[in-house]
C-alpha cells in the first residue's frame, strides 16, 4: 500500500533532525528505497518520488523535536520544508507542541505562510474523533471492513495517547500490516502487534 494513495504523505519528526534525515524519513514514509547516498542525491529522490505519486499534502507530527538542535540546523530544516513546498506546489501541515510556535516564528517566511492553531486534545467521547477515525480507514485499500467501536478507540487511545497525529499514523502502519498479513481490516490483534513491533524497533531488539 502506497501511505500517499489520497495525495497525502505523513511522516513523524524523528528526535535528531536534519535535511537528510527528513528527505529518509520521507521515503521511508512512502515504502521508497533509502539508500546511504549524499543529501543531494536523496533531494532529486523524494523530489521525484513525491512528484510521480501526485502529492498534495505533506503532514509532519513532532515538529517540536527540531527545536533541539542548533539553530543552523533549525533553519536548514524550515528551509527544507519551504522547498518541498515551492518546488512541488504542495500544501504543507505541521504538528507539533506548543514550543513549535517559536520555531515557526523563527522563520518569517513560515510564519505568513502557516496558520498556527491550537488543537484540542483526542478524546474517544467526541464523536468528530471517532469519525475522523473511520474516515481515514474508508481511505485505505482493505478488502473488509474495519469495527471502529469502543475496544477500538480505547485501544488506539492507550497506545498513541490523544495526538491526532500518532493516532493517523498508527492506522497507516496497522492498514500496511493488515495488507501484507492478509487479515484485511484494522482489528486489536493488528494494533497491539504493530505497537510491539515498533517498540522493539526504537529500543533496538
């Protein structure tokens, strides 16, 4: 499954940042090869990779973990993402805390060109969480359907927390599962199972 089928491509800020891992993070996103290249190399990749799959809409969660590297660094980032954004005529989202405000503002081109706004905490009891839920899943290419009811969210809420941005990127991993397992719907099993992948993956076992 292609994680930008809706034009869309979502990637999550990993804690240590710069221009060449976030073009890796990018063509990780997209189920791209990643080579160990030079950071002008990966550029023309994702330029191209972003291009051939008619991209619209590039999200990026955890924008806050750029605040904690140099300020050159910080800006070598903004400028990155200014690029992508020219250079594609793409729109661009960013997630973040609310430290990520400054970081916005740091740049004065980003700043007129994003509208920063507080997003309320994701909470099972409000129904628009639950139908943001069910509509992202109607966009995956699953051969059944998926029961988004109460065990559903609360397991989803118990292993991203209530960030809009985790939640989304959980149900794009489980949908990837669910494909190459041939279960073909987003069930607990599926979750619990990608969440105990992923763990081992960042603590290295």
């Amino acid at each position: 499954m292609e994680a930008d089928r809706d034009g869309v491509v979502f990637i999550q800020v990993p804690p240590t940042i710069d221009e060449k891992r976030l073009y890796l993070e990018i063509l990780r996103s997209i189920g791209a090869a990643a080579p160990e290249t030079t950071t002008a190399r990966l550029r023309t990749m994702v330029i191209n990779q972003l291009r051939q799959r008619r991209t619209r809409l590039l999200i990026i969660d955890e924008m806050q973990h750029a605040l904690g590297q140099r300020a050159s660094t910080q800006q070598l980032f903004l400028n990155t993402i200014k690029y992508l954004s020219n250079e594609l005529s793409i729109s661009i989202a960013g997630f973040g805390s609310t430290e990520t405000k400054a970081l916005v503002y740091s740049d004065e081109h980003l700043a007129q060109r994003f509208e920063l706004i507080a997003l309320p905490a994701w909470d099972k009891s409000r129904s628009w969480v639950v139908d943001v839920v069910r509509q992202r899943i109607a966009l995956f290419p699953l051969r059944k359907p998926t029961v988004v009811d109460r065990a559903f969210m609360n397991l989803l809420l118990q292993l991203c927390g209530p960030t809009g941005g985790r939640m989304l990127q959980m149900l794009e991993r489980c949908a990837r599962a669910a494909i190459e397992d041939g279960s073909e719907r987003l069930t607990p099993s599926v979750m619990e199972s990608v969440a105990l992948r992923r763990e081992r993956l960042e603590h290295g076992i």
